[in-house]
C-alpha cells in the first residue's frame, strides 16, 4: 500500500549578515556590571547573528518600541525570503507553487502580519491559503507543523510551507538589570522554513513522514516565560523564570511517553532527537530526565553554540544539521521536542 | 525461551532479576538472548537489581559464516549491547564463578558491581591476538587506570581474584557466591533506582566532562532525584 501520510520535504535557515561573539556586545554596548558580563561570558553560545543598533550616548542602544518594530519586520522580509528560497531551490521549486502558508514569530506583532508581508514580498500566488502564529514562543514551531501537517493530509499533493521567522534583536530592552541581561545574552536572530506535502509521489524521496503530535501545558508554571509590555521601559520585555529547567525537566516525560505510546515505541526505538536549543541548564534538564545522551543532543548544542537561542526555528537549524551529517538511514525515527511558554512542551514523531 | 541463558526475574525475591550465562563462549544467538534480556528489563520488569551470573571464555568466532569475512558492523552491535547493559534502568551486579575473557570480562566491567570466588581470573587476549578488546580499550581504564590497562591489554596477561579485588576490578570475593551475593543486595539496599541510576550516569560520565559542564549536569540530575517518591518519602520521614 502506498504511504500519503505528509512528509517533511526540504528545509532552508538564514541569519542576518552580522555575526557577533558574546564579547562583541559587552564592548558595544559598554556593559561593565560584571554579574551582566558573566551572564555573557559563561553562556555556552560563542556567536549570534543580530541585527544590532548603534551603541547610544551611555553604551545601551536607544531604540524605540516604535524602532524595534520596524526591525522586526524588515529583518524578517529579509532573512524569511532567504529562508524559504534555500527550502525550494533544491527541489526546483518556487513560491507559486505553495498552496499553504504558514508564518510564525513572537518577536513582533503587525497587521497584515508577516504572511501578507512575505506573499507580497515573494510574489506568492494569490489563491495562496495563509496563517500566522504570533506570540506562542520557542515552542511555536510544533505548534505550526501540527496544523501545517493537518492541512496538508486534507489537500493532499499540495504543497504547505512553514516559516519561522524570529527577529529576537527586535526583542531587547537594555536596562541594565539582570532580567533582560538573560534574555540579551541568550536570544538570536534567524529564520527557518520547511517544505511539506502528503503525496504518494514522495514515497521514494528520502523525507520523513510525520507520524503523530502530543502537547503538554503546565498551567502552574504559566507566568514562568512571558513577553509582556513593562510600563518602566515603554516596551515589550521577556522575562525567563530561573526555575524554567526544572519545572520542563520534571515535565518532559509526559509527553514523550504518550506519543511514542501511541505508536507502540520505546525510548530506544527513537535514533535521533531534535530538541530546541533553549539555553543550557533546560537541555541538560531534558537529557537526565528523559535519559537520552549528550550525543542525542550533540546538534541542539551546537545550534545554540553558534547561533544562541533562535526560538520557534531552532529545532529546525537542528533538523538541518542532522542531515547534513549524512546518518539518517531510512526507517529511522525521530523525535522533535520544543519548549516554551504556557509553559509548554511540544512534541513530533517523524520517520524516515 | 532461552536456549543460551536463563532468566528468573522476580521468581526468589521480587526486587531482584537473575540472569544466568548457560554458554561458555558468547555466540549469535546469546547476543541476540541477551537484547531480549534488555528489552524485558527495560519494558516490563519491576525488579530494582539485575544479578548477572556465570562466567564467559569470550566471543565464539566459529559460530559465524567462514566463509564470509567479519566486518565491523558486528562489533557495532555488541558494542551496543555492552552499553545497553551499563546503561539499564536498574543496578546491575555481575556474580561471576569462573574465568571471564574478552567479551566476558567487558560484560562483568559493564555491571555496576563485580563480585566474584577465588578462583575466577580475568584477562582481554584480544591484542595477543591481532585485534582490540572492544571498548574494554576506554572502561577498563578508568577502573584501575591506564598503567594497569596498558600492561593487561597487551600482555593479555590474566588477572587473579585477589589482584582484582585490589585493583578495584571486583569488589568483593567469597568461595560461597550465593553468600557474597547476598551480602551485596544487603549493602545495596534501599535500592532507589532513579537515584541510583543518575548515580551511575554521572560517575560513568565524569572522567571526560568539564566541571562547568558537570555541575549543570549533576543539578538537573538532582532536581529528577528530588522530585521522585522515594526522596520525598526521606524527607518526609527526616522532618518527623
């Protein structure tokens, strides 16, 4: 019998142009408070790329709410089309063949949104179906694949295409205070977006099936990841509660549990892990809690090494990696796990 | 059921799990009995403690094809079982009554604790023989470094009972193996096996993480021992 289930086709990632290391911002921006700086200098990123502005009179940046805004949203009509044109090319693809859009941020909220901006600015099809997510966080891009991949069984041979795009620089409020000192040093600038179809015609391409979602929320830990407006600063401002590892650590088996129960797998059925790179102590929380190894995690590591925390596209640049690594083999599966506000655990089974 | 070894789990002492080695050489098949193994162990078992017991020449070169050459892809698979054995979710003892070579030894050094009688002797032969002593080359080092590691491995010389017991090989030797069993359930006991297991995983982790690295480690691992039953149950019982 041939297989229809929707498949992850192709995947394609951008960064803005700058790349900066964690020192880069302590010199720009003058931060002398040496607890700031360490929250820099000891994070397990090396370099992020930012769309920063100019340091202002006394080393903070001066940026608007207003500012940050546009930021957004200029930094997302260019790097979102560099992402999807890296998805298509290598399946000879272009935006007129998508039939689903899907756009996804927390970074920034506009109206049209930033599937009306990337239709117009790609020249996309105007029979083309949209959504956006806006405001779900790191976790969003599960929560985006689960509808994306729903809408794609309904209309099957038509192409759905997903795009993160987190302008997290369009995020930072500098006030010196160890809040949004973590969000700083943490938060990186990226896009990502994949490719997805339900057709019988796939069922040679070397693309993954999507075989099942589960969600779980901690209603009791809902104020712990927010991005709310701070009267003090006249901004947007996230704020990172420090119990946020453990309080996704003691959680991260429920899901997971359920959705390989679903299929009938155990934990040592599943060969690769895509976990989004959250920041460290919530990456070691997942590994001892649901007892997978630092390999598992080798790609959620270094996607945050290199790129810091991309939020809802980060287990994404993972997904990249693991194929360019070349040890996929057919038959494998795989788990993508995300996490973040809600507070909330996503989680994906794929297989090749 | 089994035709290489035996498996009693729960059938003496509900906690407990007896896997006993019918073959004196590792073949195909014990492999394939001992994933098995695993796989009940892993899926199904309530024991807290896995007593593995027997002893092995090694791996039986003569149950495999001759005519077909030996490649390197089945010594990805026993090496994954090895590691499947260190890693399982329960404490694991290896009760062993007589000489353990090769493969045998690198199964005893996967267990949490090796127990042994007087007479056993443990040796890797392997590079006497052309060819390495599988990922013994990484855990036997950190068992009694890599002096010792170094002279055993390419003297292939076989190490007695009491100079395991001194070297940290074994930790505990006794003519009557029934009776030093026994005696190692009881030192083990309570067994928690969250907390003993994330134990084992930070000990068999710390000979290449840095410090910085360890702490994160250790601290997520510590929230997971707390949050379970059996700490809250100390706590509980601390506070009156």
């Amino acid at each position: 019998m041939l297989d229809s289930r929707p498949r992850i086709l192709s995947v394609g990632t951008a960064n803005p142009p700058e790349r900066y290391r964690q020192e880069d911002l302590l010199e720009r921006y003058r931060v002398a408070d040496p607890r700031l700086r360490s929250l820099f200098t000891s994070s397990h990123i090396r370099t992020r790329h930012l769309y920063l502005a100019p340091a202002g009179p006394d080393g903070a940046p001066v940026e608007s709410q207003g500012e940050l805004l546009a930021k957004h949203r200029r930094g997302a009509m260019e790097i979102g089309p560099q992402a999807v044109e890296k998805c298509l090319a290598p399946l000879g693809l272009t935006v007129k063949d998508i039939d689903y859009l899907c756009c996804i941020t927390t970074t920034g909220f506009l109206t049209p949104g930033l599937s009306a901006l990337l239709m117009r600015e790609m020249g996309f099809r105007e029979d083309c179906s949209r959504v956006d997510i806006v405001g779900m966080g790191c976790n969003a891009g599960l929560n985006g694949l689960n509808p994306v991949s729903s809408w794609a069984l309904a209309n099957p041979g038509k192409y759905a295409l997903m795009v993160s795009m987190e302008i997290c620089s369009a995020a930072y409020v500098f006030d010196n205070s160890m809040r949004t000192a973590i969000v700083n040093s943490l938060f990186g600038d990226g896009a990502a977006a994949v490719l997805v179809r339900a057709s019988e015609k796939d069922e040679r391409a070397f693309a993954p099936k999507i075989l099942g979602f589960n969600s779980h929320i901690i209603p009791e830990a809902v104020g712990a990841m927010r991005y709310d407006w701070d009267d003090t600063v006249g901004k947007f401002s996230f704020f990172l509660d420090r119990d946020i590892p453990y309080v996704v650590g003691a959680n991260a088996e429920r899901p997971l549990a359920r959705l390989l129960a679903t299929h009938g797998l155990r934990r040592r059925h599943i060969a690769h892990w895509l976990v989004h790179s959250g920041g460290k102590k919530v990456v070691d929380a997942i590994k001892y809690n649901i007892g997978i190894s630092e390999w598992d995690v080798r790609h959620t590591h270094s996607v945050l090494r290199d790129y810091g925390n991309l939020s809802s596209g980060s287990f994404l640049f993972s997904y990249e990696r693991l194929l360019a690594e070349g040890r996929v083999r057919r038959g494998d599966y795989g788990v993508m796990m995300t996490m973040g506000p809600g507070s909330t655990i996503e989680t994906a089974l794929i297989r090749w | 059921m089994f035709e290489t070894l035996s498996f009693n789990d729960g059938g003496v002492h509900a906690d407990v799990a007896v896997l006993t080695l019918k073959r004196d050489r590792i073949n195909v098949r014990q492999i394939r009995e001992l994933e098995r193994v695993c796989d009940q162990l892993e899926d199904h078992s309530a024991c807290k403690v896995v007593v593995l017991r027997g002893h092995s020449l090694g791996i039986d070169f003569t149950d495999f094809d001759p005519k077909e050459a030996l490649d390197i892809h089945g010594f990805n698979k026993w090496e994954k079982l090895v590691s499947r054995i260190e890693r399982l979710p329960k404490i694991t003892v290896a009760a062993l009554d007589g000489p353990c070579v090769g493969g045998g030894f690198q199964l005893a050094l996967a267990c949490d604790q090796r127990v042994c009688t007087p007479a056993v002797t443990f040796s890797l032969p392997e590079v006497k023989l052309g060819f390495l002593p599988g990922m013994a080359t990484y855990r036997l080092a950190k068992y009694v470094g890599v002096g010792h590691a170094k002279r055993l491995m390419l003297t292939g010389a076989a190490l007695n009972a009491e100079d395991a017991l001194r070297l940290g090989v074994v930790d505990d030797v006794d003519p009557d193996l029934d009776a030093v069993i026994a005696r190692t359930l009881t030192a083990l006991g309570p067994m928690h096996a969250v907390a003993g297991t994330l134990a084992r995983r930070l000990l068999l982790e710390s000979f290449h993480t840095e410090p910085e690295d360890a702490i994160g480690h250790f601290l997520a691992a510590q929230h997971r021992a707390i949050s379970q039953a059996a700490f809250l149950d100390t706590l509980a019982k601390e506070r009156g």
